[in-house]
C-alpha cells in the first residue's frame, strides 16, 4: 500500500509505502550484473539509446483516487504519481543534455495528467555508477520557487559565479552541503517543460562542466543532481561528504563550515580542481 501523509502538525507530507522493506531504496537493490544493463522489462518510452522504465517498487503509483481523506486531524490519500527510472545504455559518459532533453519528453507527458500537480528528478553521480535519472509526479503542488530575481542579482554581483553564458552556474546563496552549486537557464523564467531545447541543453552542457569541477576538487566524492522546477527551472548539485549533523536532524538546519564566495573561489582556480 502506498500513501501521501500530511502531517496536522508540521504541514509536511510523507510517503509511506509496504512495498519497501529497507527504507528508501534509492535505486533497485545491488546485484552481480548492473541492474540497469541487465534490464529487460517494460519501457514507457525509448530515445535513441535513453529508456525510460517504471521504477521497480515505486514510491508512488497511476492507479488509484488521490482525493483526500481526514483522519484523526490529519491528511491522507492515496499515493497517485509515477516514479520511473531513466538511463541510457552502458556506462560511457552520454552528457547531461541528451538525458535532460528525454527527462524533459517525458515530464511533458505527465503534466497530461490531471491528477498530476509536482514534478520532481534527481539522480546521483557517481565513479563508476551507471547515470540514472529518478523521476517523481505527485499529487500535490511543490513549494513555489522564483530564482530568476536572485540569479539576475547574482549576474549583476558575480561574487559567487562559476559560469556565465547559455547557462548560469552559481555556488548556492545559503548551501544545504558544502560546495552545493546551481545551474538554471541564464535568462528568462521558462518552466522546465516549456524551456527552449537549446536552453537545455545549454544547461545540461553546464552541468557537466561544473560536475567534473566538482569531482575533481573533492575527490570523486558522490554529487546529488537534483531538478528543481520552478520560474525559471535548475539543476541543484550537492556534494555527500558526509551525513547530516544532529543538528540538521533535530532543527532541520543544515550546519558546515564552507562560505559559498570561498568554496566559488576554490572552484575557480582551474588549475588547483584539476591538481
Ligand atoms: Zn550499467
């Protein structure tokens, strides 16, 4: 059984799902083979060498009524979305571009479903690991985001500027993680669905370029790649060094000790990233 709670306290939500023994699994779990290589099963949509499949055991399911119910004060509905994997064949690096460009098809595709209200991806980057996009609908609105304000203020400023073109990559003004870094369109408040082909691939193309930056000054540690939709869109890195803090835990408040103007300029020197 999978559920969409909202807690009558706080306001958050959560997925509960029985599906899931270990929780969360964020990927199918290990086996000898590569599951993504060795996958045989159903595909919802096939691009070149990118396939898009229905997660194994999902977070969220088509089939069901997400209307909601009040129990005991608190929200309940059934858990309607979808979460789908896509990934492109083998392990040979494919850039960013082609696979955003497929995310993009497809998130279009779901936004034709009413019951459909956020939309969220993410996919972890790592040495040696397959790349492989998660993609989240759900029936509820996402919280609203508005960088365009911020990311033209930042462009007129450039203290914490990476690049500059297409795309605009910049170290994250209040970092969840150190070194977190952001990609978004340079201009414009497009959406992620109804953003100009070339405009993705132009931030796909960034996120690349900041990627191998960001692996090589911290050591190949693994980058989160996360999709935020908003006006316009972008693409949130965020280094795992390490685990959260008790603080984080007991107040939600990330803690760390690397100022985003230091960790842009680190990042800058293209020489020392590379040694
Ligand atoms: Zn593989």
């Amino acid at each position: 059984m999978r559920e969409l709670r909202t807690c009558p306290v706080t306001g958050r939500g959560v997925l509960l799902n029985d599906g899931w023994v270990d929780l969360p699994p964020p990927v199918p779990a290990p086996t000898e083979r590569c599951w993504y290589c060795a996958y045989a099963g159903p595909v919802i949509a096939h691009v070149d060498t990118v396939r898009v499949v229905p997660h194994p055991v999902p977070a969220l399911g088509i089939e069901g009524d997400p209307r909601p119910t009040v129990v005991a004060g608190g929200v309940r509905r059934q858990a309607v979305g979808a979460h789908e994997l896509l990934f492109a064949q083998g392990h040979a690096p494919v850039g960013e571009a082609v696979l955003l460009a497929v995310l993009a098809a497809r998130w279009t595709d779901l936004q034709g479903d009413q019951r459909l209200r956020g939309f969220g991806a993410t996919r972890r980057d790592a040495p040696g690991a397959h790349a492989v996009w998660q993609l989240f609908a759900v029936p509820t609105e996402l919280p609203p985001s508005l960088p365009a304000g911020w990311r033209d203020a930042e462009r007129a400023h450039g203290e914490r500027i990476l690049e500059d073109a297409g795309a605009t990559t910049l170290l994250a003004w209040a970092p969840r993680v150190p070194f977190e870094t952001w990609v978004l369109p340079a201009h414009g408040i497009a959406r992620f669905s109804r953003t100009d082909p070339e405009l993705v691939a132009a931030v796909g193309a960034a996120v690349d370029r900041v990627r191998e930056r960001l692996s090589l000054a911290l050591r190949h540690a693994p980058i989160d790649l996360v999709l935020v939709d908003g006006e316009p869109w972008r693409i949130e890195l965020l280094p795992r060094l390490a685990g959260p803090a008790p603080v984080e835990v007991a107040t939600g408040l990330p803690i760390h000790g690397v100022f985003p103007e230091a960790a842009a300029e680190y990042l800058r020197d293209g020489r020392r990233a590379t040694r």
